[in-house]
C-alpha cells in the first residue's frame, strides 16, 4: 500500500448527548490516506547477487552469501584444519574440541553446545511438535524430520549412489549404503576387534559375548551348588 493511496468514504452520522446529529468529516478522493510505516511496502533489498539473484538488506549478508557460490571459507579451525564460512560456525564447531556445553535444559540439566540444539531438545519435555505434514497430519518436533516424512507421500529420493543408482530420502542414508561399495567398517568391538559397517550389527555382534557370559555364569553357579 503507498502513501498516495486514496479511499472515499460516506459520511458518518452520529448523535450528541442532546439528540442533535454533526457529522464526522471523512477523507474524500483529494484527501490521500496516509500509511503507518509498519504497514508499508516490503523491506528494501538494494543487494543483489549476480549469481543467482538473491537480494540482501545489507552488503555483509550478501559478501557471506556470495561465498556459497565460490566455496570460500575464511574461517579455519586450528584443531583440526576444518574450515567454515561464517565466523559463528568456526565458534560453534570449536565447542567439539573444547567440550564447551553452554547451553544447560532447566528440566533435566543436559547440557548443549548449540542453542538450536537445547530448543529441539526441551520439546522432549514440552510434548511440542511445531511442524506438521499436510497431508496425514502428523506432527514433528524438528523440520528435518517433517521434510523426510513429506519425501514418504512424494516419493522423492533425491540422494543417488553413483555405483548401483540405489536412491534414498536421505543424505546421512546413502552414506550408510555407500559402505557396501567402499568396504569401510567403522564399528569395532571392543572384545574381539572384529569390525563391521553398521552400528546394529555389531550390537547384534556383541550379544554373542554377553551370551556366553551368561552361560559361564551359569554353570560356574550350576557346578557350585553341587
């Protein structure tokens, strides 16, 4: 809405305490309307990325953007070499090597090194699911998990194995997958040493030794009573 903006409104009669009518005078068509500056036009953004045409309230926003497109990250972590783009992410990734956990819930005092984090966190104790799917109404406490759910009814699987062309919903899935082409087995266990590439397998794995220490327990116990 601009500030030239004209209405016309009829004239509205009221009444004074003694029954004698006056009239309200009302803006007519040479009478312009003026506008509240919260209710103006959209937010000016005279900072455009030639890139991809994207626009920015200020010249430090788009700098920052602008390093999307050439991959530049200024911001280099001493302890490990990983480098970010932003100087807040290198201080929140810092938080990994230090332990720092500023972030404590008042309900059950866990600690976070991220503010994000905390707020996903307490909505385990609020019951809160802000993010609901359109479709069959359930509701999540993170948008990751709306935007996976959502992938369900579209079908989409937009993360695709260069080996076998298998699809999935979901970058951290196709890395679990790519493990059947590049042999890695992350998972060792701590009695034996022997690896493996997924995490429910070596749980599975481990049972075996808890199974048999169950059994000499037993039969140490067994032979005792004897």
């Amino acid at each position: 809405m601009s500030s030239s903006l004209t209405i016309i409104i009829t004239e509205e009669i009221k009444t004074e305490p003694d029954g004698e009518g006056y009239r309200v005078p009302q803006p007519t068509s040479d009478q312009p309307l003026s506008v509240h500056p919260d209710c103006s036009a959209a937010v000016e953004k005279p900072y455009l990325c030639q890139q991809c045409g994207n626009s920015f309230t200020c010249k430090g926003h788009l700098t920052i953007h602008s390093r999307t497109h050439t991959g530049e990250k200024s911001y280099l972590c001493k302890q490990c070499g990983k480098s970010f783009i932003q100087k807040g992410d290198l201080d929140r990734h810092t938080r990994v090597h230090t332990g720092e956990n500023p972030y404590q819930c008042k309900q059950c005092g866990k600690r976070f090194s991220q503010k994000g984090s905390l707020t996903v966190h307490s909505r385990i104790h609020t019951g809160e699911r802000p993010y609901q799917c359109k479709d069959c109404g359930k509701a999540f406490n993170q948008k990751i998990e709306l935007t996976l759910h959502m992938r369900a009814h579209t079908g989409e699987r937009p993360y695709i194995c260069p080996v076998c062309k298998k699809s999935y919903i979901a970058l951290s899935y196709l890395r679990l997958h790519q493990r059947v082409h590049t042999g890695e087995k992350s998972y060792q266990c701590k009695e034996c040493d022997k690896c493996f590439s997924y995490k429910h397998r070596l749980t599975s794995h481990m049972s075996t030794h808890t199974k048999g220490h169950k059994l000499y327990y037993y039969t140490e116990c067994h032979n005792s009573l004897k």
